[in-house]
C-alpha cells in the first residue's frame, strides 16, 4: 500500500495505475474508518484493479468549528485497517493541500440545488455545497474511477449522482448497501453514542421503514407511508422523529402520486435518547388501489 499526502502524488499514482490499463476503484473517507468504509473498500476491490482511498476531514463541510475540532482523526488506525483490507493507494491531504489558501476558504463552491435541500441539509446550511466541492475537487484529482458511496447517506449519494450527471464527470458512482445489525439497526458510529435502552429504542427506526415499504408494497399512498413510519416512532417514548418522507430516489422530491412498479426511497431521522440517527430503505409501489 502507498500512502501520498500531495495532489501531484496523488494524481500521478492513479494515472499511472490507468496507464497499466486498469481501472480505479476510489472510496473518499474522512477517517475514522468501521465496518461499513470496509465494506465500500470490498466492493472497489472486488470489481476494479487498483483501490485507492482518501481521508481528509473536509472543514467545508463542518458548520460547527467545535464538531470539525472533535472529530476523530485516529489515522495510525486507519491505515492499518485499509492494508489489511488490500487497499493499494492512500491520499492523506493536509488542509494546506486540498485548501490551498486555507485559512482561506476557495472562491469556487458546488450547489446541488434539488436533492440538497431539506432533510439532512436543512438543519445545516452549506453542509452539502462542502461535500459537493470536496467530492468534486477529489474526483479531479483522482481522475476516471468508480466511485463508492454508502446509501447509509442516502441523500449525500443523490446529491453526488446529481453533480456528476450534471458535470459530465468521467466518474461511475456505485452505491453500496447500508450495514445492518442481526436486529435491523443500520451500522454507523453513532451508535456508539447510545445508552443501552436507546440502543434497544434505536431499532425503531428501520422497523418503521420496513412498515412503511410495505404500505406502499401493498399500494397504498405516500402520505399513508409517512403516517404507518410517524406512528411507530411516536410510539416510542425515548424517539423524537425528525422526518419520515417518501422520497424520489433521484431527485429526493415527494412523488405527487406513487406510481405502480417504480421504486421510492423512504427517508427516516430522530433523535434517540439524545443522539440523532438516519436510515433509508427503498420500496417498489405495488398496484393495490
Ligand atoms: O461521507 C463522508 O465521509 C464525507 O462526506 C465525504 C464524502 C468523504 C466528503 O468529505
């Protein structure tokens, strides 16, 4: 595995590795690695001849300058984890290099208007124009690859579809499934954060999900959906539902009507026992009326 930490590294390792004639499977990180960057890291591997990963805590993306301070930057970890699992290239950026007049912030932003509104960008503003401008900047610096992205972030994967089918980017972005715990649970590091009775409440997230997907299996509206999902989560006393939507997978927009045969996403964020957690699942409308 080689690690590089300068753009002129970085770009020089994955051109050459399309020049042997191979493909480049590229995972973007910010660190802190778990199970499901591992799983992201697999499925590069197992469909691209070279697998490179970048961790680079993007500041741009950070509205709190306490939460981009306290997040974990546990690298020595990190590499160790992504040697075991093949990887062959590491970009590890300081700010200096990704940013180059930092504490200069760039001139150039990307807004993806559409599917960055609302849900996880409502709360947070500015929160994707910084994914958006990182991803992009790292793509430019990588250069033609398979990107990998969780669905976990479902609305980060729309929002980074949405801005390679707009830019024309030589990149293929591949969303990879989310992790889940044996009781339904999506993996994520915030899980760690809970109490164990907030652990138990958590699963009423994705039990709410798949109560939803089957509503509208089933045919029935979004609305209904929405309601079957709001209703399990208020049924639990340490939950505070933050939305429950059905969602268009593309555009993330609410369908004005379901139509049979096609497939929805449904978009689900509370607040349990003080932590707030996300999840989504995607449905395929049935034809009952
Ligand atoms: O999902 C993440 O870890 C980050 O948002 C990403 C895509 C690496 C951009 O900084």
């Amino acid at each position: 595995m080689e690690v590089f930490s300068t753009r002129a590294e970085w770009r020089a390792a994955n051109d050459e590795a399309r020049r042997r004639g191979g493909s480049v499977g590229f995972v973007p990180t910010m660190g802190a690695l778990h199970v499901g960057h591992r799983s992201l890291v697999e499925a590069a591997r197992r469909s691209c001849d070279t697998t490179a990963v970048s961790i680079f805590v993007n500041p741009l993306q950070f509205s709190d300058p306490e939460d981009l301070e306290r997040y974990p930057r546990p690298l020595s970890a990190d590499l160790t984890m992504l040697e075991a699992a093949g990887v062959d290239l590491v970009f590890t950026p300081e700010v200096t290099e990704i940013y180059q007049r930092f504490p200069v912030m760039p001139e150039t932003r990307i807004t993806v208007a559409g599917p960055a509104e609302g849900f996880e960008g409502g709360g947070r503003p500015g929160h994707f124009d910084g994914v958006a401008t990182v991803v992009a900047l790292l793509f430019n610096l990588t250069g033609p690859a398979t990107a990998f992205f969780g669905e976990k972030d479902f609305q980060q994967l729309a929002v980074v579809r949405t801005m390679v089918a707009d830019l024309g980017m030589a990149i293929d972005v591949v969303g990879c499934p989310t992790l889940r715990e044996d009781d339904g649970l999506a993996v994520s590091s915030r899980n760690a954060r809970l109490s164990a009775p907030g652990r138990r409440a958590a699963t009423v997230l994705s039990a709410s999900l798949r109560a939803g997907a089957a509503v509208i299996e089933a045919g029935a509206s979004a609305p209904e959906a929405e309601s079957t999902m709001a209703e399990r989560v208020s049924a639990v006393e340490a939950a505070t539902l933050s939305y429950a939507c059905v969602v268009d997978p593309t555009t993330l927009r609410a369908p004005s009507e379901l139509i049979a045969s096609q497939t929805y996403r449904l978009l689900i964020a509370a607040v349990i026992d003080g932590v707030r957690l996300i999840d989504n699942m995607g449905a395929v409308a049935g034809t009952a009326p």
